[in-house]
C-alpha cells in the first residue's frame, strides 16, 4: 500500500489494561432474597451490600462474542464492519435494590471478597497507538469495559470497577482501530451488574489503573426498549409499513426510536438527540469520517447531516531544491521514484505542494511554481496521469528556515458512498 512503499513509521505499543485478577472460585450459587454469609463482625450495611440475587436468564462473560482483530488492514473498520457484534443484555427484573458505583469504590475495601448487586452505566476505556498512517487506518485501539457511576461524562474517566473474567481475559474488552470501536457488551448503557468484588491487585497498580474489579459477574438492561411488533427487522435495516429505512438511519414509533443493524433492532425514547449507526447510538454533536466516500456525518438534533470530508494525507517524499535554483538534484529525484508504483497500488491523485521561501525574495513565488513544475514533468515521464497531478503554492506565515522544498499530499479516490457493509 501506498504509506507502507514510500516510508516507514515508528510503532508505538498500545498501552493494554490488564481486567484479569483475584483468587479463582466457582459462581455463587444464586437463590432471591437469601443473604450470603458475612463475618460476624461486619455492619448492617455490609449484609445489605452481600445480599444474593438470583441472576438466572442474565448475560455473563460466557456470552462475550469476543473475536480477534486483524492488524494493520488497509481498509477501516467504519469501512468493513467489526469481527462481532455485541453481546444482548437481558432486561432487569424488578424489585431489586442495588449500591452505586460510587458507594461500593468508597468501601471497596471494607467489601473485598463480597457479592454485591452494582448499578452504573457500562463505558468504554481504549487507548490507541499513535503511527501517523494517514488515509489507513494503521492504529490499534483497546481497552476494557467498567462500570462507572451514572452521572460520569462518556468523554470522562471517573473511578470505575473492571468487570473481569479469569477464565475469559477478553470477555469484557474493545478493540478497533482509527475509524471505529467494537467492544463485547454495548457501552452507554445503563446496567444492574452482580459479581464478587475484588481488591487493586499489585500489578495493576504500575499502569496507574488503581480499579477494584467485579469478577464472575451477571449483567442486565435497565430501561430497555423492546421493538414495538410493528416494526420489521432485516439485514439492511428497519422496515416499518412497507419503507425501508437505511441501517444509519432511525425510525420514530410512537414513544420510541429505533434503529437496525445485520438484523438486530435497538430502541430508546423518542426524545432523545443522539443518532444511530453502527448499531449504536452516538451522542448529538457526534461526527464519524466515511473514508470510503470521504464524507463527514455529523449527528445534529437526533439526524445525520453528510457533507464532504477531507481523506487526503501527507506523503514523507519531501523533494529539496538548493536556495533560488529550479534544478532538480538526482539525489532528490530518488525521493520521487516509488510514486507512480504506489498510485497504481492505491489510486488517487497527487497535490504538489511547493513551499514559497520569503528569502528568495521577489521571484520566491515564480521559483517555487517553478520548482513544483519539475517535479510534475518528472512524474508525467515516468507514466503518472496529467489528470492525477496538481501543483498547489503554499505560503507560510513564518520563515522556519528550512531550504525550499516540494511535498506531497495523497488524495484518495472516492470509492462506493454506500453505508457501511457487514464484514
């Protein structure tokens, strides 16, 4: 591919939290309403927090669908679909009367060991390597999935509980890359989790994610939103009395909105302003670059807004000319030789960018024209298209003093506009 012919980028390793941790031990044998044994010296509060709760029917890390991700794809996840779609959460029954995220890290210690009932919104918590790739989408991003409190920011990290897995390190993680993220359990979501609550193991505690955990762990919806019987679901999307409707786009029934994705149909209340895609429902404000098409859509009051986006990248073939000379050194013309190689790889075009030099004084505008000419001439010899070039001037606001010099910009062809397909 194109960034990989012309140079070589520095990796950098992606931070990865580690969510495995505790003592192993068989799940709880669950029964409603019986209180599970305590020390005898422990607070009334502490029988309320071990109460056990009968999570027969909920989701656990056995229903993780967690697929391997495929590094380094040429193309992009927004592009090609995640690897698996997210595990269902059954809803909540209820009568149940849980602890917050906030009172259980509070007496995280007094409460070690302990099975307790936890409401909070499940989050998600990636980082991503930083490899400038460009056009490509080269990064890796990942990390786990925690509990954090209700009133936390998406974009925020409060103090959260890791939701783990001994037998299954995986179950309770995301993954992707520059475009998109796939996790195993919808983040966003408001849920009742039941699990064993773990110490700060000392391991975690050099990666500065001083989290307690929730191991062998049940988890279920609050306020879920079933689709109303009138809506039909298919492969492309939601069909409701005979229209169907794109998977990016929602539909309005009555006090709901839903939306549909590979054959699965998420709902929320009507007043909602976020936008659906993917199978998720992004928050207003949102904006998602379709590098297939090159386009933005830019969730505005609940509806996806499309306008042109920029897919182009910088190109490290940068080409050096001596100070007030148009004369292109054979050392430079070196720089140029895998171009046309790489633009039959990955077709698009080519901006010639020729940097004017304050210090060449009044001709530094006609010389750097003619310096971006050279490289053009060169390039049409050696069997790029005319069509596929363009020399652009660039005028800098300040001298950095470096010597003149022509750059590249890669602007990918516009392929298919299509919503995104299933892997």
């Amino acid at each position: 591919m194109l960034a990989r012919t012309l140079f070589r980028w520095p990796a950098v390793v992606l931070i990865a939290y580690s969510t495995a941790c505790g003592t192993p031990r068989a799940p709880d044998h669950l029964t409603p309403s019986t209180p599970s044994v305590v020390p005898t010296d422990a607070g009334p509060d502490a029988l309320d927090a071990a109460r056990v709760v009968d999570t027969r029917g909920w989701a656990s890390a056995a229903d993780s669908p967690y697929k391997p991700f495929q590094n380094l794809r040429p193309e992009c996840l927004i592009d090609h679909g995640c690897p698996f779609e997210p595990a269902v959460l059954p809803p909540c029954p209820s009568g149940l009367d849980p602890l917050d995220v906030t009172e259980v890290l509070a007496r995280a210690d007094e409460l070690s060991g302990q099975s307790a009932l936890v409401r909070g919104m499940l989050r998600a918590r990636t980082r991503m390597t930083l490899v400038d790739c460009g056009f490509q989408c080269c990064n890796s991003a990942g990390g786990p999935i925690v509990l954090s409190p209700l009133e936390s920011s998406e974009r925020g990290m409060p103090p959260s509980l890791l939701l783990a897995d001994e037998a299954n390190p995986h179950a309770f993680r995301c993954g992707g890359d520059d475009s998109w993220t796939c996790c195993t359990f919808s983040p966003n979501v408001e849920v009742l989790v039941y699990g064993r609550i773990e110490p700060i193991p000392p391991e975690r505690l050099k990666h500065h994610l001083v989290y307690p955990s929730l191991t062998d762990v049940r988890l279920c919806a609050l306020h879920p939103f079933p689709p109303p019987a009138e809506l039909e679901v298919n492969e492309t999307g939601c069909k409701l009395q005979g229209r169907q409707y794109a998977p990016e786009e929602h539909v309005t029934i009555g006090e709901q909105m839903c939306g549909c994705h590979r054959g699965r149909a998420s709902c929320q209340p009507n007043d909602s302003s976020s936008c659906f895609y993917a199978g998720e429902w992004l928050p207003d404000k949102s904006s998602l670059l379709l590098r297939r098409s090159c386009e933005v859509l830019q969730c505005k009051s609940g509806n996806w807004a499309r306008s042109p986006g920029d897919c182009s990248f910088p190109m490290l073939a940068l080409v050096g000319f001596a100070l007030r000379s148009t004369a292109l050194d054979p050392k430079e013309i070196a720089k140029l030789e895998p171009l046309p190689q790489a633009l039959k790889e990955l077709p698009g075009s080519i901006r010639i960018i020729a940097r004017v030099k304050a210090n060449e004084g009044r001709n530094a505008e006609q010389l750097a024209q003619e310096r971006a000419q050279q490289v053009k001439r060169w390039l049409v010899r050696h069997g790029v298209s005319p069509e596929a070039l363009r020399v652009e001037i660039e005028r800098p606001e300040s001298d950095d003093g470096s010597p003149p010099l022509v750059r590249f910009r890669f602007v990918p062809q516009s392929r298919s506009s299509a919503p995104r397909p299933g892997p």
